[in-house]
C-alpha cells in the first residue's frame, strides 16, 4: 500500500490542483474581460490608470524601472536560480524539497500563466506605456505572478525555517515586493488593476498549491503533542491510512530506504533487518551505506525523488542524528535499529536494547511526532539533534574516547575518557533563555537536551520530554572533593529512584514553575527549560551534538523544532517520558529549602 507521501498520491494531487488552478484563472480572465465589462468597480480602472500617468514623475519613474526589472524574467529566473542554489548547498544538509518548491513555484507560475493568456484576450491599457508591451494578453500580471511565486516562496521558506523576532520583518519586507511590482505595473501603464489582482492570485494559488505538495508534513506535526490524562502527555500521533489514530499494527507495502552504518550494522544484522522488514511487508528495499563523505548515504537524493514510505537507520546516535536532520519537517516516519555505541535516543524512546527486536516492536506500533532541536554556533554550522548537545567536561569526555575502547568497551570508554577531564578548569559563559536577559554563570559543562537519559539509566536531566516542545539545560559544577562526591551521590539517586511505570499526570515542574532555574546537590547542579537558548563561552570551548564532536567555538544557539520528526515506535514517547517525569518530580520536589534560586545572581 501506498501511503499519503507516496509518489504517486503526491503526482496526482498536484496535477489536479493544477488543473483546478489554471481552469479557475481562465474563468476569473473570461469574466473580467466579457461579463463584468462596464459593470461594478472595473469601469473605474480607467480613472485610476489615468491618474497614476497624471502624477507620473522623474523619481516615480526610476522607482517603478527598477521594480519592473525586478519582477522581469530576467530578474525573476536570475534570482531564483541563486536561490535554489544556496538552498542546495547549505553545509548542514541540502534542503531538497524547499529548493524544488522555489523553483517549482516560480515554473509553474509561468506555465499557468501562458495557458491563461491563450484563451484570454486583454488589450493594454490605452495610456502612454513607459516599457515595451510583450505579445501577450494583459490578464493576468506576469510580473506580479512571479513576484508573489518567488518572493512569497521566499517568504514562507523564512517563516518555516528561521527563529526570532527577525523572521517576521524579513518575511514581511519579501510579501511586499508583489504589491509594489504591481502598483508599478499600473503606474506604467501596462496592466489593469483587475490584471494585478490577476497576478496575485494567480501567484498565491501556485505557492498554495506546491506547498501543499512539497512541504506537506514539513511542520504539520507540530503542536499535536497531546498530554494524556493518565499517560502524562503522549506524543502526536499521525493517523495513517486503513488505521485508527494511535493504535498499533501498522501495514508495510512502502517503499523502505535503509541507512546502514557499516562498522555498527555488520553482515549478519543487515540479513536480519532485511528479512524482518519483509516479514512485516516491506519487500521494497533500498539500502544505502554511510562513508567519511556522506554521512547519510544516498538518504536525501531518495526522500527528493519521492516515494520514500519508510527510513530504517541502523546505526547509533550520531548516524540517527544526520539522518534526522534530513527526515525531520518531511512527514516520512524513521525506525531504529539501535546498534551504535550509546544509543540514547532509542533507550529514552523505550525500545528494546536487541537491534532486530527493537525493529520488529516498532514496526508493529505506530506513527508519532518527537520534538528535534536545531544547533549552531562559530564555525558550526545549523544541524538537528535528536539528543543532547553540550560543550565543556562531556565534549571533551567524548573526543578523546578511543574508538578502540568504545569497540570493545561501549559506553563504558567514556567513562575512562572523562577520568582525563575531572581537574579542567571551569567554564564563564552567559545564558540567555528564550530572548531574556543574559545570566552569568561559572561551570564545567553546559549539556542541551531534548531527553534525559544517558547511560545506565542515569537521569541527567529529569525533566526532558521528546514532545514537550520545550528542551531542558544543565550546568554541572562541581567543586572541590564535596562537590564531586554530591554531584555523584544525586545523578547515582537518580538511577536508584526512577519507577518502573507508574506515569505522571504532566511534565514535572521546579517548585517555582517549570522556567525558574533549580540548583540541586550542593550547587553543582543547576536546571533551565527554554524553547530557545543561546550559550556564550569567555573562551573558545569542545562542543559535541548527540556524541560527535564538533569544532571548538565560543558560542552555541540552541532552537527546538516541536514535533518535527515523525518516528515509528512500540508506543507513544510520552508513555516512557512519563515515568521518567515521575522521578523527576520526586526529585526536584526533595530539594532542600533555599536551593532554588528564583532570580539570576549576576547579568551581563
């Protein structure tokens, strides 16, 4: 079965819509130019022509020169092409679809366009024309049509992808070249009002249109997180076809593609995985294998052709990461096959250590919705964790584990590795939560994460929740022998008090509300929750995203993405995040009197 990604429900939907659209706009042309002559506000386009060529002057005629160029084809095909380009070679991961939906939009514009003009015969207006009339009819608007296809694009690529209050002036300043192209247009007498209002609609069906073709799914999962009453918030399910929302037994017959790490993934696992995605009804199998070069294999040329039902990745969390950086916002599910060193997410997901059981479980369950959170920093450029991401002690622990350790050892060689690092000296940095002001603080490391556990069930960061729309910071600061033996004693308390089961009725909060910041264990421990965070280092620092070491900088900004990634899993997250959020209440609510500081001790 072919699901609503598919390649061939995707076709269909878009020639229809196409179909629909252009249909429509010859229609709306036939009307203006046989029906509503003489009748209502279009008589009135005359006087208005004519009193923008009244008022005609040296510095309107530049203004207007120049904006008609900007929506010439000329203009048009040279700024989209740029566009597309950059959008293709961002050194975090290619943005296929947004490059295909740009560049789709502004062709198709132009297509629907010239079909209009075919049946349609609209005469200029009879006022002096400042630039050369084009053979074709002046319903509708060319210039404004492209100019709301490639601008709009633009707008929406912005308003998707960014973060910040930013975002909205540059996406406003992008939404009002169509309007100023088409009081241009008007002003130089070369199209009706009625051709501009044309050309706007005609550019916005379109956007409509290939959005709902290539960016669905791109963001539509987010904010579905929904908080069970007994379940402490289960996460967003996506209902799919032939399947009541969150029940289980999903059907196979998609097309799979299978992200295999070569080194965690040998031969007789690769058979494994194979023969359990047939058995579950996944004969259609494309299995790609990650190298130096491409981390993700042929993953994103595979979801860009479309048709993609299914991502298996094989492999630990560092290969879960990059391929999550290019699933994420696509609305194509990804199953794991933990076989990685430390395999975080998968235990924070509460799927079964076994690789091929894991598999088989998650298979069998169903679709749901996990937040992803967005990182970058000096020299480092935007990518997707599904984890954690820190800097200082843990990404130091983590570059020096010997790869040889970690074969034979697992998790184990970083214990060895941060044995290295107990006597480095402390960090300065600034935090700012969510747009606020900075706090000053001193620590040995600064982890980010979107779940709380590491391993051997140590409870890092109790109040972490893969669908809470929220990410959680620690600072770690021990100091001294106390301080060390306090920071031990609590994380080791951790592990020892976490239920079994017994889910909470939400999200564990501090005792004054989920963004104070908690200190625990002497100081050595200090929580925030933010959507959006921003660290800055006194000095460059190692930095590390889902265990990768990244390059040394002085800055981290940290974004979460609600619900960005669709994971196929046994059950929803919630139902694990809870009993976790369980500890976590019990845990911050034993805090001693006095420990929670309710203001910033310093700003900068």
């Amino acid at each position: 079965m072919t699901t609503e990604n598919g390649g061939s429900a995707r076709r269909f939907r878009l020639v229809w819509l196409l179909a629909a659209q252009t249909a429509s706009m010859v229609l709306l042309g036939l009307w203006v130019t046989h029906v509503a002559v003489g009748q209502g506000p279009l008589p009135l386009e005359g006087r208005l022509t004519q009193a923008f060529v009244t008022h005609r002057s040296p510095v309107g005629n530049g203004l207007t020169a120049g904006l008609s160029l900007l929506a010439s084809t000329e203009g048009i095909v040279g700024v989209t092409l740029v566009c597309v380009a950059a959008l293709l070679a961002l050194p975090s991961a290619p943005r296929w679809a947004e490059a295909v939906f740009l560049g789709a939009s502004v062709a198709v514009q132009s297509a629907v366009f010239l079909v209009v003009t075919s049946f349609v015969e609209r005469p200029r207006p009879d006022v002096l024309q400042l630039d050369g009339a084009p053979p074709t009819s002046s319903f509708p608007s060319g210039h404004v049509g492209a100019s709301v296809a490639l601008y709009g694009g633009l707008a929406t690529l912005v308003l998707r992808r960014t973060h910040g209050p930013w975002r909205y002036l540059t996406a406003g300043v992008l939404l009002l070249v169509p309007p100023a192209v088409g009081l241009s247009r008007v002003y130089r007498g070369m199209h009706h009002p009625s051709d501009v209002l044309g050309g706007l609609l005609n550019g916005a069906a379109t956007l409509l249109v290939l959005g709902s073709v290539f960016l669905a799914g791109h963001g539509a999962d987010r904010g579905r997180t929904r908080k069970g009453a007994s379940g402490g918030g289960a996460g967003a399910v996506t209902a799919r076809p032939g399947r009541p929302r969150g029940t289980g037994g999903c059907r196979g017959g998609g097309r799979v593609v299978v992200v295999r790490h070569p080194h965690g993934c040998p031969d007789e696992l690769a058979d494994e995985v194979r023969a359990r995605l047939h058995r579950h009804g996944f004969p259609a199998q494309r299995w790609t294998s990650t190298t130096v070069d491409r981390p993700v294999g042929s993953l994103a040329e595979e979801c860009a052709a479309g048709g993609v039902d299914l991502v298996v990745v094989c492999g630990g969390d560092g290969t879960v990461r990059v391929c999550a950086d290019v699933v994420a916002g696509t609305g194509i599910p990804l199953a794991l096959v933990p076989c990685g060193t430390g395999n975080l997410l998968a235990r924070n997901l509460d799927l079964p250590s076994d690789p091929a059981t894991a598999l088989d479980e998650a298979l069998a369950g169903g679709d749901f919705a996990i937040d992803v959170g967005r990182v970058e920093g000096d020299g480092l450029p935007p990518t997707r964790f599904t984890v954690m991401a820190g800097a200082g002690f843990d990404a130091a622990m983590v570059r020096d584990a010997s790869p040889v350790l970690k074969a034979r050892l697992g998790w184990a060689a970083y214990a060895l590795a941060a044995a290295r690092h107990l006597r480095d000296p402390r960090m300065r940095l600034s935090l700012r939560l969510d747009g606020g002001r900075r706090i000053r603080r001193r620590a040995r490391m600064v982890v980010i994460g979107n779940v709380g556990s590491l391993q051997a069930g140590l409870e890092l960061l109790p109040r972490a929740r893969p669908d809470s729309g929220r990410l959680e910071v620690v600072l770690f600061d021990p100091r001294g022998a106390a301080g060390w033996l306090a920071a031990a004693a609590h994380l080791a308390g951790r592990v020892a008090r976490r239920p079994a089961a017994a889910p909470a009725s939400g999200v564990p909060d501090g005792p004054d509300g989920p963004d104070r910041p908690v200190s625990v264990a002497a100081g050595s421990l200090e929580y925030f929750s933010a959507g959006r965070i921003e660290v800055r280092f006194a000095r460059a620092q190692d930095r590390e995203v889902d265990g990768d070491t990244m390059s040394r900088g002085a800055r981290l900004t940290v974004d979460t993405e609600p619900g960005a990634l669709r994971m196929r899993l046994p059950r929803a997250p919630g139902a694990t995040a809870a009993a976790a959020g369980a500890a976590g209440a019990a845990g911050l609510a034993g805090v001693p009197e006095g420990t929670v500081r309710t203001t910033p001790t310093a700003h900068l």
